[in-house]
C-alpha cells in the first residue's frame, strides 16, 4: 500500500510564536501509513525541522528557484531549503503561478532543481472557476502536468497535488466524484508517461478548502494519496485530525 501524505501549507503565516503548533503536532502519534508533513514560511523552517527532530514529521519549502545558486535576490534555493532541514518542496502552487506569472515550464524546472537536491518536489496543478464552467478542467490539468512534472518524476521524488484554484480558501470543494475523476485522469496520464509501475507510484494529493469534517470522505475517494491543506493546517488541533481520516 501507498503510504499516505498529508501537506500542510503555511502560505505567508506564522512567526515563532505560532512554533507553538508545531509543538502541539509532535504529539501526533506515529503512523507508519501515513507521512505528516507542514511546509512553513522560510523564515520558519529551520526551527521547526528542529522541533520535527526524531517525531516522524517532516518539513518542506512552499517554493524553490531552479538554479543551484547565483544573483537572485530574495529567492531560495532546493539546496538551502535542504540544509534548513526540509525534506519537500512544494512548487507551482497556483498563488506562486498567479502572484509570479510562474509558468509550468519554470515550475518544471523548480522540481528538477528541487529532485537534483534531494527533496521531493510536489507539483500542483488546478483550474481556475472560470475554466471549470467551461468544462475544460481536464485539459487544463492535462497540459499543466504534461509541463510541469519532470521526465525523471518517481514516486519517491514526486507527488502531484491538484487544488482547483476556485476551491483554495473558499470553504467550497468540488464533489467526491469530480475530484476522482481529475485525479483518475491525471493517474491515467502518469502511467501512460512513466508506465505502470512508476505512474502508480506517484502520490496524488487533493487541495482546496480540506477541513476535519470532509478529510474522511476525501480521504476514502479513488486515486486520492493525500491532501495538501492550506488554512487548516495552521492550528496542530484542526491538522491532525485531517492526518488521522488520512491514516
Ligand atoms: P486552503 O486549505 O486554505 O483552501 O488552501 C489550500 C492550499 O492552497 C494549500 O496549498
């Protein structure tokens, strides 16, 4: 079985005070189905993979640049997010893609950068509202994964999280039925690419609007490998309860 991964993205929230949830979430006990992650600010990161120390938890960067290092001022690279103790990173998040003009040939090589240094990359891909009154989400999710994730993608080196962009932080989801049938649709993607074993392999997370009361039925949809939470993963009370329906 697949072990299960279960993201928490900070966005641009917390300062050492909020270290104080990181605390609170070591004392989630220890399951061997399921990988714990939160990826804080940067600014967080060290201390908090400090925290995760010997708990099973993990961290990750919510970004990384592609190059190894060089005159980029203000950005940070796969090696740094590393050597600040995380083990993921997360990249082209729909608000690095809309707030950045992040294209998926950048994101493609943000996830090479951040494989080449040993972290996992997760992808994210989604439609926006707009698109999905369209009925093209398929299509889009379609292109943006053929670009976005690298030729040497592996389960190990990789997830990919669709989030709808119309579902993050709107309290809105799309039915258990429509979130299968992308995640069915990118599934079939992965294995026709990378082939059975290894498009299997590849963990496909679910983002937007994830909350302990519909973590269980997202949890127990098809093709679902885990969840990526934004606003719920900032309080350890709210985060482990969506760890637990996932494990
Ligand atoms: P919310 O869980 O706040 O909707 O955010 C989802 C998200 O963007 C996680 O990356």
């Amino acid at each position: 079985m697949k072990r299960r991964l279960v993201v928490g993205n900070w966005k641009m929230h917390g300062t050492a005070r909020d270290l104080a949830e990181a605390r609170e979430l070591t004392r989630l006990p220890a399951n061997a189905n399921r990988q714990v992650v939160i990826c804080p600010p940067a600014t967080l990161l060290h201390r908090m993979s400090r925290i995760f120390e010997g708990t099973g938890l993990s961290t990750g960067g919510q970004d990384c640049h592609s190059g190894e290092s060089g005159a980029h001022t203000g950005d940070i690279s796969a090696a740094m997010l590393l050597d600040a103790g995380a083990s993921f990173a997360i990249v082209g998040h729909s608000e690095r893609r809309s707030d950045h003009g992040e294209t998926s040939a950048n994101v493609q090589s943000k996830a090479q950068a951040a494989c080449k240094a040993g972290l996992a990359a997760i992808v994210c891909v989604g439609e926006t509202e707009e698109e999905r009154d369209r009925n093209i989400e398929l299509e889009v999710v379609g292109r943006q994964l053929l670009e976005s994730v690298p030729e040497n993608a592996n389960g190990d080196n990789l997830a990919v999280a669709y989030e709808p962009v119309w579902a993050i932080g709107t309290g809105r989801t799309p039915s258990i039925d429509d979130i299968e049938a992308v995640h069915e649709f990118a599934r079939k993607q992965l294995v026709e690419r990378f082939g059975a074993s290894v498009g299997n392999s590849i963990r496909l997370l679910y983002g937007g609007s994830v909350k302990p009361n519909n973590a269980e039925a997202i949890s127990n949809s098809r093709d679902v490998d885990g969840c990526l939470v934004g606003g719920a993963s900032l309080n350890a009370t709210s985060f482990a309860a969506i760890a637990k329906a996932f494990g």
